[in-house]
C-alpha cells in the first residue's frame, strides 16, 4: 500500500478556501513530508497571491532567539533535496518561538527591518511543533507570550487580522486544551481551585482527630484514629481541578480551528516492536548482549539517571555519550548534536539524552535499531519517539520503562505543589491583608473567613524563589522587591511581587497534566495492575500488553523451566524446603511475579498449593505433585513427598 503524504491528502482547493483570520490545525505524524508541504504547496499559494510566509518552531539547532532569511541557512532547515528556486525561498522566513519572546512582538511585526515582513504582505502563519504553547511552559516562563497573543481577543476585530495561522503538530491534545483555556476567565477558575484546597485541609485536619470509643463490654472509653489510608481516600473525595476541567471539557468542543487533513495520514507504530524495562539495570545486560554494530538512542527523563547510565555503559567499553541542556555546545556532546543536526546520524554506540531531542531534530541512521523512552507524560513520549524517522521498509525495537504508582504519585504531589503555588501567587493580591480570625463582607453581603491571611501571603513570597521559572517579569516594573518593601505590605502599603506574574500557559499544562495522570490512577486503584501505566502508554501506540516481551523475560522462563525439570525426582521434607524457596526466588525475577507471591526473605517459603497456583498464574506448564510414601530409613513410616511434572505427562 502505497504511503500517503500530507500533500497527498490536502488540496490546493482547501488550501484556497482558507480566509483571513481561520485557524487551521494539522495534525501530522512525523515523517510525513511536512517540509514538502510548506515549501511547495504554501509557499507557491502565497507567492502566487504575492504574499510571504513566517515559519515558527522551536527549534534548538537556531539556538534560539534567532530569526533565518538567508537562502542557504533556508535550504539547510528544510533540506537540500527541496528544489526550490532562489528568488522563491526568499519569500518564507524562519523565527523561532523564543525570538518572538523576547522581542515581544508576534502578529505585529516591528522586525520588518530584519525580516521586511509586515501584517500586510503575510498571508501564511505557520506554528510548526504547536504543541510548544503548553509543553514548554513548565521551564519556560517566555511561553505566557501566546497565552496573550493567541486567546479570542476583541483586537482580532479592531486590527482586521488578515493572516492565516496554521498549527502544525503530531500530538494535538495539548493545543486544544491551550486553546480551551484561552477561552476561560482564569482567576475565577483560580478562586474556585483555592477554595477546595482549603475545603480539603480541613477535612484532613477534622480527620486526623481522634474519635471517643466505647467498648460495650468493658465499659471502657479510648480515643481512636484513623489511618492514614483512610484519611488519604476520604481527601480524594475532593478534586480541587475537577469543576475547573468539566469547563475545560466544555470549551475544547467549541470550534477555536479547522481541523486538516480530512483523511488521517496513520502513523508509523506498526513499524515498531515494543519491549518493557523496570530498572536500568536490565536495559544495560540488553545493551550489552546486541551486536556493537546495532546503535541504541537513549531518551530519559532524569539527569542524574542519564549521568550513571554513561558511567557503566563506558566502563564496560560501550562508545557512549550523555546529551543535555547544559553541555550541548561541549565535547562530545556538542559534535554528537552536530553530527545529528547535519547529517541525522551519530557516531557513538549509544546516544543518551533528555528533553533537548524532543523536537526540531530528526534521526535517520538505520543502524539505530533500538530505541529506550523513559517519559511518562504522553507529549513528550509521543515527541522523543517521533525523533528517529523511519524509512518504509525499516523495523525498530521500542523499549518502555514501566512506572510505578509509588514514581506516578510522586510526580502528581509535584505537580500539584506548583498548582498551589500558582494558585496562591494568582491570588497573592486579591484579598486585603486581615489578621487572623478577622472576617469579611462580600459584596452580596454574605460573611465568610478570609482563606489568604498574610502567613499565606509570606509563604508566596518565600515559594517564589523555587518556582521562579513559573513567573515572568512585568515589563512595566523591573525593580526586585526588598524585604521591607514586603514588610509594608501588612500595613497596606502597595502590593507584594507587583513586578511578577504567573505564567497562564504554565498553569494550563499543570491543569493538563494532572488531570491525564489523575485518569491513569483511577484505572490503578480499581485494578491494582503493576503494569497499569504500561498499558496505558502502549495504547497511545495503539500496542496491546503482552508478557513476553518484557526484556529478558525469555531468559526468566528458561531458568525456571531447567530449574523445574531437575526435580523430577521425589523430594522429601528438607529437599522440599530448599526447593520451596529457590522456586520462589525464580518466579520473584519475573517483571511481574505471580498474584500473592511474597519474597522468601520476609516469608516462609510457600507450600505445595501456593507453588501451583504462582505456576498456574504465569502460564508454565509444570505441576507439584505430591505422594504419600515410605521412608527409606524408616521402613514402617512414611511419610509426604514432592516431584515435579510436566502438565499433560504422567
């Protein structure tokens, strides 16, 4: 079947019906032939209307804050292979996302001397890797910029916006979530957050006292307490963003663009073999065990992990190099991100690195055949896979990390910490500052206990300093606040961090993501599955879950299969007892041991029942069985033994 491409399935007559001022969003897979689409079908259009194109990405390799407009800087972003003239190539301009950051400017052009671009002669506004609005804003504060910019605004009308922008990205959920909360008074949303966080610490405090008991038969009284266990599902009864995301839900169905291709253009998961990894210990006996010829890319969230992996992989002579934000221009590191930038290959055995590889590169090499994501959210797991392009005919191995819940809650509690501090700093200004217990007359005259006292306030001010990154500074009022400038704030005198705001698109992402990990946690706590987040990144690929190709599952199962057909000979009371906990300990090696299985160090080892059911539960076809017999020093005793068969011999 012959494979389609975007210009395949996008006409020139659709292209013709777009208008001044529509939004058009194309979601694309990688590899798609999107450069092909620009350059030739856009970019004739506008010339053809006498018009240009602004090109917009995030691409690090324009080490940022960069605008493109030379012809030979053009065909090297787009690729040598576009035979595009000259005279044509001079009427699309590249500027990166952060460029329009830091110079303020985006739909209203005052860099017309560098690019001699105008509102007047753009036809074509073309965000490439969309997904950028919300993706980034987590470390990026520059990001609140198009929460701005591209939030229905009355200006659209004033202004007569006579440009088309064009969205372009293969995961497309977290822009259709930044375009519902354009569309949402935030600070509302903000109040009604605040309020649940405080509804929620009182329940925690309210439960935490202990309750008076009787007991009816001594006619004695204790206090009781309740366990943690329960206080923590009795707070969970309260969701402080779910009000916030039934209104999220309801806008994302409103029309803020035009969805293209009408035709899906599919993706290239079938191309992809996964395979499933707990610790990076057992990655590492895989790596070694492939051929050095075969090259691994390593994509992993954790520094520090990336850091110990380079350490081992180089010790035991693994060509390896580590790839991050903060040696990218350095060694090794600096030639590898040339070497993939330029040619989409590396020369190392094993590449490993973090977020920087997530957009704006692509990886052709067919000698990289293996390939690890350590990502739990799904935009950056979508995004570091798509980075290796595959050719039609090839076939890749995907490894997945599988998350714990323990790892997931740990990064809800974080998210939720930056959510509070959003929240608070969002509303840092709103309530007058009131002593404790002193309460406040609204405005349709009902009394309520102010939940912003000037602690809390203190406490903002203090968390600024670690989510910084979640701030941006106004460009009215550059000053730092002093400390006695925060001082006076309890005597009313002037507002505290004026010259600060929260960053929108942040707080929007937050929302994102807790509420994808918060539906992912529901699915654990009714199944318990240890392999629940596993399943649920495999169905963004559209994979089903499937034991065996957990690595070094095969090697598990052989183990324990030569283990088993050693002792099919009859065993007696202390044989069993040994046999019993090396059993045991085979089947805990297992990624996912057997329902109930307990380790033989804090427990007695199983009996005959147990050991049956664990072999039962993973599907091996062997079976103890057990028989009454003599014992060979005590001729008129006997006496309980073991023997292991296969299922269906006698």
């Amino acid at each position: 079947m012959k494979k389609m491409f975007l210009s395949d399935v996008i006409s020139d007559e659709e292209i013709a019906s777009w208008k001044a001022g529509d939004r058009i969003l194309i979601t694309t897979p990688t590899g798609s032939g999107k450069s092909y689409f620009v350059l030739k079908k856009l970019l004739t259009y506008a010339i053809k209307q006498g018009k240009h194109i602004l090109y917009l990405c995030n691409r690090k390799i324009l080490d940022e804050q960069l605008t493109v407009s030379a012809v030979e800087q053009l065909r090297e972003f787009f690729g040598d292979d576009e035979d595009i003239p000259e005279e044509q190539l001079e009427a699309i301009h590249i500027v990166t996302y952060q460029y329009c950051e830091a110079k303020n400017e985006f739909r209203f052009f005052t860099v017309s001397e560098e690019l001699k671009l105008n509102p007047e002669n753009t036809l074509f506004y073309v965000m490439d890797e969309a997904h950028y609005f919300l993706s980034d804003a987590l470390f990026n504060s520059g990001t609140h910029f198009w929460y701005e910019q591209l939030k229905p605004s009355i200006k659209r009308e004033i202004y007569k916006i006579k440009e088309i922008c064009i969205f372009i990205t293969a995961t497309p959920e977290p822009l259709e979530f930044f375009f519902a909360g354009t569309a949402m008074t935030l600070i509302e949303t903000q109040k009604e957050i605040l309020k649940r966080y405080v509804e929620k610490a009182e329940l925690k405090d309210n439960l935490k006292r202990p309750e008076p008991h009787v007991n009816l038969r001594t006619h004695t009284s204790s206090l009781v307490y309740k366990t943690q266990r329960k206080i923590n599902e009795a707070c969970r009864e309260i969701q402080p963003y779910e009000d916030c995301l039934r209104e999220l839900r309801r806008f994302r169905g409103d029309a803020f663009y035009q969805e293209y291709p009408k035709k899906s253009l599919g993706n290239s998961y079938g191309q992809i073999d996964t395979f499933y990894f707990s610790e990076y210990d057992g990655l590492l006996e895989k790596i070694f065990s492939t051929p050095e010829n075969e090259k691994w890319l390593i994509l992993l969230d954790k520094k520090d992990d990336g850091e110990k992996l380079e350490a081992k992989l180089n010790f035991n002579k693994r060509e390896t190099v580590f790839l991050h934000s903060k040696n990218r221009k350095k060694g090794d590191a600096k030639r590898a991100y040339e070497d993939i930038v330029k040619t989409g290959s590396f020369s190392c055995s094993v590449l490993i690195a973090t977020k920087v590889l997530d957009c704006g590169v692509s990886i052709t090499d067919p000698k990289v055949k293996h390939i690890v994501v350590s990502h739990s959210e799904k935009t950056t797991f979508l995004q570091m896979l798509g980075r290796r392009r595959m050719a039609p005919n090839e076939q890749i191995s995907l490894y997945i990390r599988c998350f714990e819940a323990s790892r997931l809650n740990g990064i809800i509690l974080g998210l939720d910490s930056k959510m509070r501090f959003l929240v608070g700093f969002g509303l840092r200004n709103e309530y007058d500052f009131l002593k404790r217990y002193q309460a406040t007359s609204l405005k349709d005259g009902m009394i309520e206990t102010p939940t912003f006292l000037y602690a809390k306030k203190n406490r903002v001010v203090q968390d600024s300093k670690t989510y910084m990154n979640l701030l941006y500074t106004l460009p009215i009022d550059r000053r730092q606040k002093s400390t006695n400038a925060v001082k006076a704030y309890a005597k009313g005198e002037g507002k505290v961090l004026e010259e600060f705001e929260y960053n929108e698109s942040a707080f929007l992402e937050l929302l994102y993501e807790l509420d994808s990990y918060a539906s992912a946690m529901k699915t654990y706590r009714s199944t318990k599955d240890p392999c629940f987040y596993l399943k649920w990144q495999l169905g963004w690929l559209g994979k089903s879950y499937d034991e065996r190709n957990w690595i070094n599952y095969e090697e598990r199962m052989n183990a324990l299969f030569k283990f088993l057909e050693e002792h099919s000979d009859w065993m007696n009371k202390d044989e069993q007892t040994v046999f019993s906990g090396q059993c045991s300990e085979l089947l805990g090696r297992f990624p996912v041991p057997p329902k109930g299985w307990k380790s033989s160090k804090s427990a007695a080892p199983p009996g005959l029942n147990k050991l049956n059911k664990y072999l039962k539960d993973k599907g091996i076809p062997y079976k103890i069985v057990s028989k009454q017999r003599r014992n060979p020093q005590r001729t008129f005793e006997r006496a309980s033994y073991w023997r292991v068969i296969r299922i269906g011999s006698k």
